[in-house]
C-alpha cells in the first residue's frame, strides 16, 4: 500500500491543476524524500524566481533538438533487449527489458555509457538500490519497499562522479559528459554548490529512471494482452502518442507531489508544521470521471484532453521528451519485429484502491513481475549486451 500520511491532500482535475499553477499559495520551497536525501531537487523545490533561474540553465539538456538525434540509438536498443529476451526463450518485462532500456537509453542522453551496468545494478528505483543489489527486494512483490529506501548509494556515486568532474562552462549537453556539464553550470555567475549540483544530478537518475521503467513495463503489458491495439498500432505510427499519453495517465507513475503552505515558507526544514505540508494527488486528477469516460480502463482511442502525469504550470516535467522519445522508438521496434511474446502465467501486479466511495478506483502500484515467452519458440540470435555494436 501507499505510504499513509496525515498531510492534506488535494484531490480531482481541476483542483489539482488550480493548486500546481498557484505557487503562492502552495510553495515548492521544500525538501521531499526526507528519509533518503538532505538537499533539494533542482529546479523542483524552488519556486520563482529561483526556479525560473535553475530551469533555464539546466534546460538545454532536455530539448528535443538534443534527443531525437539518438532516436537511432534507442532503437537499437530496443531491439537488442526484444532479441535478447525472444533467444533465451523469455523473460520478466520490468526487469530483462525495461529497466536495461530505460538505463541504456540515459547513458546515450547523458553520455556516460562506463555506468551502465552499475545504473542497471541499482534497480528500478534509486532509493531502493541497496536493498535490491542485497536481494531482499526483487521482482516478487514480497518485501514492503518503502521501508528499505535509502540515499546512501546514490549519494556515494555523486561524490564520486562530481570529485572527479571537469567543469566545462558552455558545453554543448548533447555531446558533453552530464556531470563535466553539470559541474560547468553557473547561476548569478557562480558556479553550483555541492548540493545544487546534487539536486539536479537526483532529478536526472531519480525522476526519469522509475517512471519511465514503469511505462516501458505497462506498455508491452498492455500490447502483449491486447492483439488489437497491437494491429492499430502497427498500422497508425501517428497514434503512438495518443497511446503513449493514455498510458501514462492511466499508470501516473508520479503518483503525487508535496506542497508546503506559505507560512512555513522560508522557515528552516526542521522546524516545519508537518500539518502546512499539502499532497497534491496526480492520480485522482487523472482518474477524475468528470473528465474521462472510464478512466479505469486503458483505451487508446480516448479522446485526447491534458492529463497531469508530468505535472502543470511552472513545475511541469522538464523530461516528458526524453519519455516520449524513449517511448516512441520502443514502440517503433517492438511492434515492427513483435517477437510473438504471450505471458508466462498470470503477470503479477500489485493493485491499489485510491480514494473511497463512488470516487474510489483501482490502479496499478507496480509491476511486480511481468513474465514473457516466446510462442512460437524459435530461438534469436545470440544476446548481445545493449548499448554496445
């Protein structure tokens, strides 16, 4: 189950999208993950002017002139790991495909493909990367993995990457190491703290890693039970991103983010009423049945209308190209050379109830363990390692 709390929490379409847009009432001048980290995620946990500041330096990273050019490269990927997976005969989703793609398609945008098997080592989220390298939190969906979350290894990789950084102040993002850039950038003509420089490290690995893993995983889930979306698809390329936004509103994998209310703003961090804390609950604006006819079902016809998935307003995700770009070139390989997959069993999925009453709704809290085959058999090629000709 979600990590219960008693902050208010602020629930529906259009309420939710009126508190994301109003930063003075509800402020960004936060930390989250108090359990695993002690610095903010930049530029999230700011609000204006500051954050403004911080989005403009760190967005040359994320414009879609600086990604699609490797839209080859994910696509070979892709079809590395569907080819790996169909020659051994099958495997879990989440784990042999997802979680390698996502992983390898970040070292090609941040280039830095000496991490790739330590990034993949970690698991589908940072904060549990301890406890899934120790085996005591796998893929069956048996250990309560909020309560091993941890910072320790990721922030032991940061002090290592940024100690032996070489800063390089207007650096092209595209072609340059992501920590030399990181480690070049400057605001008010100074050049970033430790934990500035931390912050946007965190919002990189952390927020484009388990979100993306976990619709990489719901799309083939979904494609592999449903032969007629399959066909569609296959047929209409231009649908890929209706597709591709459906499932993230019916998954949101940011389920919810924290707001603090303006009293408490700009008081230390320690000293914070927890009850000016406010959730803003993503999940039930996208599940709002003001809004969709039967938002409990993934229908990729719906009618197209702007979910909050990747937030609103002024803190809207700087990374929905990359999702949409890594998304895109999946799809492309996985349905031009569908492998002829079926599950291996009934996949297992944990399941949670939102809300209560007639607003409550039944949605995905993870992939537990997504198993494939090959139905006809045959086998590939031999595997090869993704990321490498």
């Amino acid at each position: 189950m979600r990590e219960s709390t008693e902050r208010r929490e602020i629930r529906g379409y259009h309420a939710v999208r009126a508190a994301a847009k109003d930063t003075e009432t509800y402020s960004s001048d936060l930390i989250g993950d108090r359990d695993t980290r002690t610095y903010k995620q930049v530029p999230l946990e700011y609000d204006p002017p500051r954050h403004t500041e911080f989005r403009e330096a760190v967005s040359p990273m994320f414009m879609s002139q600086n990604i699609e050019p490797k839209t080859p490269d994910f696509e070979r990927i892709a079809r590395e790991l569907i080819e790996n997976i169909t020659a051994r005969g099958g495997g879990d989703i989440a784990r042999d495909l997802a979680l390698p793609y996502v992983m390898a398609c970040l070292t090609v945008i941040y280039n830095r493909p000496q991490d790739l098997e330590e990034w993949i080592s970690w698991g589908p989220d940072v904060w549990t990367a301890e406890a899934y390298q120790s085996g005591v939190l796998g893929t069956d969906g048996g250990s309560d993995a909020h309560a091993l979350r941890s910072g320790a290894l990721l922030e032991s990789y940061l002090d290592r990457v940024f100690t032996a950084a070489t800063p390089t102040p207007g650096a092209d993002p595209a072609s340059t190491d992501v920590w030399d850039w990181i480690a070049g950038l400057e605001i008010d003509r100074r050049r970033l703290t430790r934990d500035e420089m931390f912050g946007i490290a965190n919002v990189l690995l952390a927020g484009g890693r388990d979100t993306v893993i976990t619709l990489i995983t719901g799309l083939t889930w979904h494609l592999v039970a449903n032969p007629s979306d399959r066909r569609y698809l296959l047929e209409n390329p231009s649908a890929f991103h209706a597709a591709i936004s459906e499932m993230v509103r019916f998954l949101s994998p940011l389920p919810a983010i924290e707001r603090v209310l303006p009293e408490d703003r700009g008081t230390p961090m320690p000293e914070r009423n927890p009850g000016n804390y406010v959730l803003l609950n993503y999940l039930s604006a996208n599940h709002d049945r003001t809004i969709w006819t039967d938002p409990d079902v993934i229908d990729i016809h719906r009618e197209r209308r702007p979910h909050l998935a990747f937030g609103f307003g002024r803190h809207s995700c700087m990374g929905m190209n990359i999702t949409e770009f890594e998304a895109r070139a999946f799809l492309t390989v996985l349905l031009r050379d569908w492998p002829d997959w079926e599950f291996e069993g009934e996949p297992h999925i944990d399941w949670v109830i939102e809300g209560a009453g007639e607003d409550a709704f039944r949605v995905v809290e993870r992939f537990a363990s997504v198993r494939v085959r090959t139905r006809s058999g045959a086998q590939a090629a031999a595997p090869r390692v993704p990321g490498q000709a």
